[in-house]
C-alpha cells in the first residue's frame, strides 16, 4: 500500500499524443504505394495511394487554414466513399478542426437542423448533392463556403461562393503541420438519426477515435492486415464508418471505395476486379449482391470475410455467404459508440461445434470488443445475470463510449458511468450477448415480452420474402399483439396462411403473428434501416383500436 503523502512514481515512457493524424502518416510512411481505389458516380476508376492520399489531404489542410479554419471549427462533408471524401477527413482533423459528417439521405429539415446545430462553415460536397444543398443553404446561415470534392456536372444556384476542390487548394502546398494539440481535443462529429426527436451530436475525440481503431484492427475483431484489401462499402457518414477508415491505413490494406452504385452488379464488379478479401456493409447491400450472383452464376473471387451490421444479420444471408466459402462476421455497435461494441468472433467452445450449431451462435451480436463493459440492468438499474434468458436493459460504458450530447446540459450517463443503449438483450454465460429488441420496439403481450428481430429473422428464412417488419398493436386484452409487414421478392405472391404456417413450429404459438400484411415497398429511414414509425402509422389505418 501507498504511504499517505507519497508522491505517486510515473512511468518514463514518451508523452505521445493519440491523435487520428497519426495513421495516415504512419500509412505514407510504411504503406505508401498500397493502392486506395475509388469509383465515381460515372464508374470511371481513380487510383492513388496512401502517398497520394496523404499529399491531397495536406494540401486541403492548408487551403482550409487559408481560409481561417482553426481548431473547434466544424467543416462538414456531404459525400458518398471517395478518395477525396478521405482526404477530407484527414485535413480537418489534422489541424485540429472537426469533420462532421452530413447523411445526404435524411430529410432536408433535418439536414438543416444539423448544419446549424453543429455550426458548420464549410460544406465539403460530391458535386451529385449539389440539388441538396441547393434547397437547405438559404436556411443555413453559418455556412460560409461549398467546396465540391469532384467538378460541377451539374451546376445549380447556390447563396454562397462555390468551387471545385481543384480551385480551392490551387497554389497550396502539400507540407502542413498536423497534430500537435491535446488528443482529447474533437476530431469528429456525427449525428443520430433523430428516429425520436430531434438528431442528436456524438462528438468523438482523437483518443477516442485512437482507441477504438486499435481495437477494431485486433485478431478476434476485424482481424485486418497489410496483406488484406478491404472493401469499405458502410458510408463514411454511417457511425464514424466503424472505425475503417483510420483501421485501414493503421494496418496497410488496400482500400476500395465504391461511391454512389452500391447495387449488386457494381458491388460484385469491384469485389471481382479489385481482389477484395475483406468488406464491411449493412445486410441490404450483401442480399442485393447475392440475388445478383444467384442470377448470373458468378463467384465472389477472393473475398473470405464480410462484416455486417446496422441491423440483425438474416439467417439466410449468413447461409448464402456460408455456401459461397464466405464467413461473416455479425458487429453490432452504435453511433454514440464510435460505434462498434460487439462482434461475433468464434470462442474455442464455439469454434469446436458442428457447422450448423455454429451457424446458430453467430445470429447473436457478439462478445465486447476490448474497453467495451457491458452489462444488463433491470428497470431500477440494479444488474441481471448473464444467462442467456434474462432480457434487460443493455448498457455500456468505455473510453470511446459517448458522456454527453453536443449542446445538451444534461449527461447521456448514469453516476456510474452507464450508458443506457435503447435495446433490450441477453447475454449468456459465454458472454455472447444477443438483442432481442429496441426497448421502443418490443412487443409487449401478456405482461410477458416477443422479440419483433426473432419473428423477422424466422420469417426472413422464406423463400418469398424480401423484407419483413414485425410491429406491435394495441389488443383490448393482451395489451399488445405482433403484426408482420412483408415485401416479397418481384414477382412472388403469398398469403397470410401461408406465412403463418410457416412460422408454426419456429416460435412459442403465443409469438405468432395476429395479422400479415403484403405491401410494395419497405419504408427505409436515413441510415437505410426499416422505419417502424411510418409501418405503426399504416398499422393504425388497416388495424385501428
């Protein structure tokens, strides 16, 4: 034990700071003639490096101090994932300003939100967003300046000055000064989806940042390597792009950036051409890329790992890849986690199993990636076991874990440190924790609760079905009962009996659905995930009280 009035002994080790600069340096360093390749919207191919990259994003970073960016200043991005997109991240932050990354699939009122929440004064934009920024600047007086990162294809009428990327860095060189400020300083700010309310500002540090490329880039996690080329479909402004593109150019890959065309024939020719080994997407793109493999008899070349995410990976999705030579890796995570929280790396008892029983436990979101805690609370706060069938509250806590929302006075944490997620799951005894539902989203019947991402996941299975949402509605005597809305695959039909005998057998009687309904289209929200709040509208019109 310390003696009382003992001057703590510190280490000698070198103050180095953790700060975000310092991966694409070590990149042009050691890595520099590995290849970063990115399509534009017309499928012409741009080749570079990380030397390249590297020099393009130094050369942004002095245009901006030229502008009177400084450190705090938010300069926003409105792109899609490209070379120059890249570059951008790495000359705001490299000066100590703050990348914000804007969806250019919200709405435009929560476009404008955002732009003024964060103050934005600069909007770095893919010229195709030019009609975006063309109805939300005259709302958004902070911004001083549209930069587009490619040329003006299609010009329109803006209220501020407007240039090329070419213009605006001409003349300015390529030897800046980066780093050198406190890596607790903001490097990024990205915005929730606002499904409740307004969208709330998650303002990341370089630490945390750091922290977590460290551990996305671990064996048991993304598993990424010098020898790998990764295929970074997650948009940039997806959740801090999970963390790739600091892990990538901190480990070498190859990097592919794919643009705008994210169907399956354009995903696939990448994949082909490109050598591409490893890949990180929602389920919507690889079901896409798989029904156009399935039709045209193609292969996948050398891919051997997908990471997906975003929602629930589907059972059949993890088959089809699975029958291809393909593992997938099920992550889950949130914005407010910088964002990744969990993956489903194989434990030696579960590695050790039957294909088939494997293919069970990989439904499951996963175990903790290391400096995530995690545990379950009860509606008083007070922990539940890890046993795989207790359901609670599931909360967080970690150096690249969220304390607060940008603007707001009040803590997003709980005195302990606790971050409370917003989903309901299990965790079992091998700490594989598995999300039954968004606490908003289970259904609640009987007094006892049903799990809409497990009635989703046995209906996914189908055959016929393309989409499904399970929602729950109001019942006189249960309180609430599941409703299913599926979209079938073009050109199949299918009948509520059908459906439902189906499921018969998958689930507990009590879990089946009381109504199926057939529709069109699926209504997808900003991040691309199913929005239940228009389904529960439509459920009150077919299914009123």
């Amino acid at each position: 034990m310390e003696e009382q009035g003992k001057a703590p002994v510190f280490g000698l080790m070198q103050d180095w700071a953790l700060t975000v600069d310092r991966f694409l340096e070590h990149a042009r360093c050691w890595h520099g003639a590995r290849e970063v390749v990115s399509r534009h919207a017309d499928g012409s191919i741009q080749r570079g490096n990380y030397i390249t990259l590297h020099d393009d994003a130094k050369r942004l970073s002095n245009a901006l101090l030229a502008h009177g960016i400084g450190p705090g200043d938010r300069v926003a991005t409105l792109a899609m994932n490209g070379i120059e997109h890249m570059a951008a991240w790495y000359a705001i932050s490299g000066i100590g300003a703050v990348c914000h990354t804007l969806n250019p699939r919200l709405f435009d009122e929560q476009l404008v939100y955002i732009v003024n929440h964060a103050q934005d004064r600069i909007i770095l934009a893919d010229n195709c967003f030019g009609p975006v920024l063309e109805r939300i600047l005259p709302r958004c007086p902070n911004v001083e300046r549209i930069v587009y990162l490619t040329s003006y294809s299609a010009p329109v009428e803006l209220p501020i000055p407007a240039e090329t990327l070419t213009e605006f860095t001409a003349g300015h060189v390529t030897g800046c000064a980066w780093g050198a400020f406190d890596e607790r300083s903001a490097a990024g700010l990205c915005y929730t989806s606002g499904t409740t309310g307004n969208p709330k500002g998650v303002l990341y540090s370089h630490r945390s940042n750091f922290l977590h490329a460290l551990a996305t880039v671990q064996p048991d996690v993304m598993n990424l390597s010098a020898t790998d080329t990764l295929l970074m479909v997650v948009p940039m402004f997806h959740a801090n792009a999970w963390g790739l593109t600091f892990a990538a150019p901190a480990m070498g890959c190859k990097l592919v950036l794919p643009g705008l065309k994210l169907d399956g024939q354009s995903v696939h020719r990448l994949t082909v051409d490109e050598e591409v080994t490893v890949a990180a997407g929602v389920p919507t793109v690889w079901n896409a890329l798989l029904d156009h493999l399935d039709a045209e008899g193609l292969d996948l070349g050398k891919l051997k790992r997908v990471i997906t995410g975003g929602s629930a990976v589907p059972e059949r999705l993890l088959r089809r890849f699975h029958a291809r030579g393909v593992d997938v890796l099920h992550a889950w995570g949130m914005t407010e986690m910088s964002p990744l929280g969990t993956i489903n790396a194989p434990m030696p008892e579960i590695a050790m199993l039957p294909v088939e029983k494997q293919l069970t436990h990989k439904l499951k979101q996963g175990r903790p990636t290391f400096m995530v805690e995690m545990r379950l609370a009860g509606d008083d706060g007070n922990p539940l076991p890890h046993d795989g069938q207790t359901m609670g509250r599931l909360q967080v806590r970690g150096p690249a874990v969220t304390r607060a929302y940008i603007g707001e006075d009040r803590p997003a944490i709980d005195a302990d440190g606790w971050f409370d997620t917003g989903d309901i799951a299990t965790i079992c005894p091998l700490g594989y924790m598995q999300i039954t539902d968004r606490a908003k989203d289970i259904i609640k019947s009987g007094g006892e609760w049903i799990s809409s991402i497990e009635i989703e996941n046995a209906v996914s299975m189908h055959p016929k079905v393309s989409l499904a949402a399970a929602i729950g509605v109001p019942h006189p005597k249960w309180e609430e009962r599941p409703m299913l809305f599926l979209k079938l695959k073009p050109g199949e039909r299918a009948t509520q009996d059908e459906i439902i005998a189906f499921l018969t057998g998958r689930m507990a009687k009590w879990w089946l659905p009381d109504a199926v309904y057939f529709i069109d289209d699926m209504p997808l929200g900003g991040t691309g995930k199913i929005d239940k709040k228009l389904l529960r509208a439509q459920a009150k019109a077919v299914h009123p009280l």
